[in-house]
C-alpha cells in the first residue's frame, strides 16, 4: 500500500509530523474503526477521522434527525429533518475524503447483533448515550480483543476513556446499569458545544492508538468539566470481579 500524490499533498500536515510521517498515515489509512452512535460524540469524532483519513469507517446507529439534535450535531442541517443519520454522515465522510471508505449500519445495538457488527475492527469509539448499549458494546470489545474509546457528554460534564482488555467500561461503572436507560441527556440536558469537544478528544485518542503515539493512554479516564475548565485524570482501577474482564491478566 502506498499514498498516491493526492494523498500526500492532502495528508502533508500530518506528514511532516516525525509522530506520524507517511508510516503513520498509511497506518491511518489501512485502519479499520467502528463509531457507535452518530449522535453528538459521534458527530464530534466523525469529521476529525475522517479529515485524517482512517481508511474504514463504520458509522452505527439507527435514529433519524431530529430538531433537537441540530444543538449539537453538525453533520446534520435544519432540512434533514426525519432522514436517516448514517445516510448523512456516510455522504459527508464521501464528500470530505474519497480515500475513506465508508460503511453504514443502521440498526441498534443489541446483545444478538453487537458481536457480528463490531468484529473484524482495530478500534471502536463508543458514543452513545445509555449505560445499557454502553456496556453491550464494552462487553463485546473486551470479548473480540479491540480497543474501545468511550466518550460521553452530560449538562456541563464530559469524559473519555480508552480501553485496552483490563481495566474495562464495566470495571469502571460496574454492573447496576444494564437494563437501565437511565441518565441520558434528553433529560439532564447537554451544554452543545461540550459534546464536540468531547467528541473531537474521543477522535484524538483514536488516532494516537493507530498512528503508536497512545501507549500509555489506557486505562485512564480524562473528565472535564465545562463550569470550571478543567481537566482531571483518572487510572481506573480493575475490579477483580469484573464478569466481562475478570479473567484477563492485566
Ligand atoms: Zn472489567
């Protein structure tokens, strides 16, 4: 595989960087990476990735535009009102970047499909916005061997973790929510600009895994608070009797 002249000139400012270097871009290129959700962390993440030129992207979710998103969702417009999100985001990532190639899955997450949609991924970035899918798609990570970015945003707080086999997402927030579609921000409401920043953090972390510059990132939980500008960093800490990760050496 090699960058055609297009891609080098497209790609240059990634280049240049001794981090990245074309080894890095074709690094970039040749990744395969699920988002889950193209909601606002999704729509956060989506345009960074796909800027950079992740060369496969897996967009999930089953919701259609509604007034309420545009707050916070910039891959959608005011006269795409009832269509199909995944629609508009493959067409934006065709629009933005040719070299991406984009595959949409339409549906919801459930325990039946959740393996059959994320295998055969480098990288996961879950944005969704219920603990229940969270820990489906957390559970499934841990299960294939792929490494999950999870992001979420709330009134005026974010965070975003990467997760690599143990410690995981349920180690984290444990097992009270797996039936429970509690908390999500249609209730608690959501500062519109946080769930970009989040979103755009969650694309960030993403890149580093792929280009080799994230050793150290997993397994810590970067919080910020949208009131008092600032960022904290968190080791999670395994829980010994985790049922997804329990039986991993960490
Ligand atoms: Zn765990």
């Amino acid at each position: 595989m090699a960058l055609s002249d297009e891609e080098l000139d497209r790609y240059a400012r990634h280049i240049v960087l001794p981090q990245i270097g074309g080894a890095g871009q074709l690094r970039l290129k040749a990744a395969r990476v699920a988002v889950v959700g193209a909601g606002g962390i999704g729509a956060g993440a989506i345009p960074s990735l796909t800027g950079a030129g992740v060369g496969h992207l897996t967009i999930i979710d089953d919701d259609r535009v509604e007034i309420s998103n545009l707050q916070r969702q910039p891959l959608y417009a005011s006269d795409q009102v009832g269509e199909r999100k995944v629609d508009l985001a493959a067409r934006y990532v065709g629009k933005r970047n040719p070299h991406v190639e984009c595959r949409t899955v339409p549906d919801r997450i459930e325990a039946e499909n959740v393996d059959a949609i994320l295998s055969g991924h480098d990288l996961i970035l879950d944005g969704t916005d219920n603990f229940s899918t969270r820990l489906l798609v957390s559970d499934s990570a841990v299960k294939l061997g792929i490494p999950l970015i999870s992001a979420a945003a709330q009134q005026f707080q974010g965070q975003v973790a990467l997760f690599r086999g143990r410690p995981c997402y349920r180690c984290f927030v444990g097992d009270a929510f797996d039936a429970d579609d509690c908390d999500t921000c249609a209730e608690l409401g959501v500062l519109g600009a946080l769930t970009g920043t989040m979103g755009n953090f969650a694309a960030l972390l993403v890149i580093r895994a792929i280009v080799g510059l994230g050793s150290g990132d997993a397994g810590v939980l970067h919080l910020f608070n949208g009131l008092t500008l600032d960022w904290r960093k968190i080791r999670i800490a395994a829980d010994p009797g985790c049922r997804a990760c329990g039986s991993i050496s960490s």
